[in-house]
C-alpha cells in the first residue's frame, strides 16, 4: 500500500479500530514501537484486556503503579487470578505461651498515623497482633490486606467493564480454613466498591472455591456498608464456575451461595452457573437452593425452637433473560417451578449435564406446555449422542489392500501414458474393492449397527 492510500485509511477511525481489532497482540507490541501515532492508537486495542497474578508486592510497587496509571483508561477486561498455594496457607496462630490465638480481622482501611498525635495506628487492633502476625504470617498475608493497594489499583482503571476472578487450585481439606486468598478476595470487593467503576457490567468467578462467596457478599462481607450494594446491582451478567462441594461438607457453603446470588438476581440480564466436577459429582440447582432438603432439615435442627432459623426466601429474577446450568442433579419440580416463575422474562434456557435425583424432563419441562398451549414443542426437540460407525473386517482388508497398491504405484517413477492409464484403472478398481458390489453394502447395512438408523 503506497502512502497516498494508506494515510486515509490510517486517518478513518473505523477502518484503523477494524484493523487493529485483527492484530494480534505480539504484532501490536511491535507496531507500537515504530513511531508515536501508532504508538497512541494500538494501546486501546493492545491494553483493553489485561491479565494480573497476585503475588507480593503486585500493588505496592511504584513503578507498578505507574505502569498501571498509564494503561489503565484502555483497561476493559480485567483477569485477576489468586491461586492457592502453599504460600497461601495460613497456620494457627500461637502466642509465647503455645496456646491458640483467635485472630478477629477487621478490614483497615483509613491512614495508619493518628491524625492528632501523629502516632502509627496498629492495623490489626492491637501492637500485640500485629506482632504476631507480622512474625507468623508471611508477607504475602499482609499485601492481600492491605486494602488501601487495592483501592488505588482499581481506581486506576475507570472504564473496566468485565471482572474476571480466578481462584484455583484449593485442597478439599482446606475448605474449612481461610487463608491468604480469602483476605485478597475481601479486599478486591472493598476496592470495587470504594472505586469509581461505573461501566462495570460483566462478573465472572471462573474457578472459585466455595467460601469464596463469603468474602465477596456485599451485604454480610468484612468490612461491608450501606453503599456496598451499590456497585454490585450494575452487573447484568453473572458467570460462576464453582468447585463441587462434597456431600460431606456443612450446608454453610450452600447458604452464602443462595445469600450471594441475593444481591444479583433482581438485576441480571444473563445467569450461567457450572459446577466443576466429574460426571459423577454433581451440585444442586443454584437457582433453587431455598427448596434443597438439606438446607430446610439444617433449619429444623435446632434444639432450642427459639434459634430456629427462617426458611430462604427464594430467589427472584426479575430481569432474567439466559441461563445455562451445567452439572446438577435437582428434583423435577425445581426445574419445573424455575421456568414457570420466570416465564415472563426468559427467552433461553441450557441445562446440561442433569441428573434427575426426582421426576423426569416431562415434569421439569412441562411449563412449556402451559406456555405455548399445546406440545407441538417436543416434536422439535432433538437429543444429540454421538453413534460410533462398525464396519465389518473384510472392509478393514479391503482397506489395507488399497493402501498397499497406492503405495506400491508411487513408488513408480515412470510417466508414460500406459502407466498413467494404469493409474486411473488401480483407483477404480481401489474404489470398488472399498465400497464392494451393491447386494455386498446392502448386506453390510442390513447386517451392522447402520440398520436402525
């Protein structure tokens, strides 16, 4: 492209962003360091999604920080990943005298001098848990509490749109303990909270282990306000990837789930929830967790009939337009009590990997019934399986025998028109040898698994 040509279409903001949306990022990288003006345009396309690794020091380096402030406005997609680690785990803590300390976090957020006296604040109440902490706990347990980082990592991206928060890699037996990848996530809610993200839309928690959701409620969090929910109620689609909590495991984890998806279900436009695990291990239906039989006997559990909890209200989309739920084994009417309560609003529903523990897809789906007013519906629906082809082992050698005589004419080096007549009398006859006479395939379909279909 000579220069005249190309300044006009360098110039024409839609036909550079259509452009430069094509390149890949290494070419974009490169691009960027041929002069200033292409140095300016590719960053929107380069920057606007980004992926961070908690580690230490992530958010208090300077020239971190820097870097960020510089790219953050292009900033739209956010991958922000916690894995679980040994580093991660956090052991009792244990004062002089060996003897267990229990250790009550609340969130610091403010200055760590007294406005007044100028002296240093303990940030975690008290110099003597500080002291512990500082001793027992590593480094990377102190920047994923250190919120007042967080908040000025946010704050640098203003126009994020999509959040994407990863947690993988917890042990099963770490369930019940919390460790440096809780204190991140309160902070990370805090921080979106406390930071000026007026465009955020999109939530992905893809993996999260299942007390993650504790730490990221915004109605019963640490450090939780009457403005927390503010932020929250922009989000219009939800996706959670969700390790598989075992049968063995309290019905807590269930209830901060139903208390979570609480916060959303008024405002979301799409829902999709997936349940990491086996075939074999399946979760309940997320959308219908107030009607589990585990959590409504957990209620009736109590011995004295004061404390006796109150059954969950159940949850209420009222905005709600897709959903797919994968791997989850409900009661037919759940399913059943979902797409007629909704029926007003939803356009599409997926649920794979179900496994009816009561009932069956009549039941669960008769609403459609109900809804359409008659079941001229079922005469459209398809069920897909993949059907393995057998054939027979004469085909097999018929096979290998034209194998070996194309083998062997390639082997040939001469050109003359007899050989080439050759050729075309050798594929031919290799095409009859596979596909036989016509009474040789009538019997082999007549004869193998083809015949019912």
């Amino acid at each position: 492209m000579s220069s005249s040509a190309f300044i006009p279409f360098w110039l024409c903001d839609k036909s550079r962003d259509t452009f430069l949306s094509y390149v890949p990022k290494d070419d974009l990288l490169s691009l960027r360091l041929a002069c200033y003006d292409f140095s300016v345009r590719a960053a929107p396309h380069l920057f606007r999604e980004i992926a961070v690794t908690f580690r230490e020091k992530i958010f208090t380096k300077p020239v971190r920080m820097a870097a960020l402030g510089r790219i953050g406005r292009h900033v739209q997609t956010l991958k922000f990943t916690i894995p679980h680690s040994g580093k991660t785990f956090l052991p009792p803590l244990v004062d002089t005298g060996g003897e267990e300390v229990a250790f009550i976090y609340e969130p610091y957020i403010g200055s760590t001098k007294d406005p007044v006296t100028r002296h240093s604040i303990p940030t975690y109440g008290s110099w003597e848990m500080n002291d512990m902490l500082v001793k027992q706990y590593p480094p990377l347990f102190h920047d994923a509490a250190k919120v007042s980082a967080f908040i000025q990592a946010f704050s640098a991206i203003p126009n994020l749109r999509h959040l994407e928060v990863s947690c993988p890699g917890q042990p099963p037996e770490e369930r019940q303990r919390r460790s440096v990848v809780d204190y991140a996530l309160i902070s990370l809610r805090i921080a979106v909270e406390r930071s000026n993200l007026s465009r955020l839309e999109t939530l992905s928690l893809s993996p999260i282990h299942p007390g993650a959701v504790q730490y990221l409620n915004p109605s019963l969090g640490f450090g939780v306000t009457p403005r927390s929910t503010k932020r929250w109620r922009q989000i219009r689609q939800l996706n959670i990837h969700m390790d598989t909590i075992e049968s063995g495991s309290p019905v807590d984890h269930l209830k901060s789930l139903h208390s979570y998806l609480q916060n959303f279900a008024p405002f979301l436009i799409e829902f999709n929830f997936h349940w990491q695990g086996s075939s074999e291990n399946k979760g309940p239906c997320p959308v219908s967790l107030a009607t589990e039989s585990c959590i409504q006997a957990a209620s009736r559990s109590h011995e004295c009939d004061e404390r006796c909890e109150l059954p969950l209200p159940c949850l209420r989309f009222g905005k709600l337009r897709d959903t797919e739920i994968i791997n989850i084994f409900p009661d037919s009417p759940q399913i059943k009590g979902f797409i007629r309560k909704h029926r007003r609003t939803l356009e599409s529903v997926k649920l794979n990997g179900v496994k009816f523990r009561l009932g069956d897809w009549d039941d669960a789906l008769s609403p459609l019934t109900e809804i359409s007013g008659s079941e001229k519906w079922k005469e459209t629906a398809e069920e897909v399986m993949d059907v393995p082809l057998m054939l027979s082992p004469a085909v097999f050698e018929q096979e290998r025998r034209i194998r070996a005589w194309k083998e062997h004419v390639r082997t040939r080096t001469s050109s003359s028109k007899p050989l080439q007549g050759a050729l075309h009398r050798a594929s031919a006859k290799g095409k009859e040898l596979f596909f036989g006479t016509e009474e040789h395939m009538r019997r082999l379909l007549s004869g193998s698994i083809l015949s019912w279909l």
